[in-house]
C-alpha cells in the first residue's frame, strides 16, 4: 500500500487500527524519493476540519406556515377583470351604428 493509498483511506474516515487491520502484512511504501536529513522540511500539521452542521440553512417553515404564505401572497396579487362601466344607451347605440352604418 503507497503513501497516497493510506491518505485516502483516512480521508475516508478509516481510523490508524482499521488500516493496519486491513494489511497487516504489507509495508508502507513511499511515493516520492526521501530526501536526505538537512533538506527534509517539518511535515504541517494536519488541519482540522471544522464539524459541517447538518441541519438546514435558511429558513424552514411547517406546512401550515406556508399554506397561510402562500394565501397572503395570491391575496396581496389579486386582480379582477372588471369591464369598463357603460350604460345601456350607450350600448344601443353602438350596436344599432354597426348595424346601420357597419364598420
């Protein structure tokens, strides 16, 4: 198993023990060449990722909180289609212009 292998499998979240379980037997090797003892660099320590939260962002409303968001919304946008307000004489007339005179 390379260097890498083990990497990833702690990536993977496989503990130390869980990974020397897996291959007892088998020597680590190194990837890259080692370097002699005055050009070797401190290793960085390993950065601790921090814990993702797992619940929801933003904001999470009941089915009964949204059934009422939606309502004020649709009422909020409401529009009626009312005709223009004629009187009858005004339709008669237009009706009794397009019959006699036509368009």
């Amino acid at each position: 198993m390379t260097a890498n292998d083990i990497l990833k499998l702690i990536d993977a979240g496989f503990t130390k023990q869980d990974i020397l379980n897996l291959d007892a037997d088998v020597k680590v090797v190194p990837t890259e060449t080692p370097a002699p003892e005055a050009e070797k660099e401190p290793a960085p320590a390993p950065i601790e990722q921090p814990k993702q939260d797992t619940t929801p962002s933003g904001v999470t409303l009941s089915d009964d909180q949204f059934k009422a968001l939606l309502q004020q919304l649709n009422v909020k946008g409401a529009s009626l289609d009312v005709p223009p307000e004629s009187d009858i004489k005004t339709k008669l007339a237009d009706h009794f212009k397009e019959v006699t005179i036509g368009k």
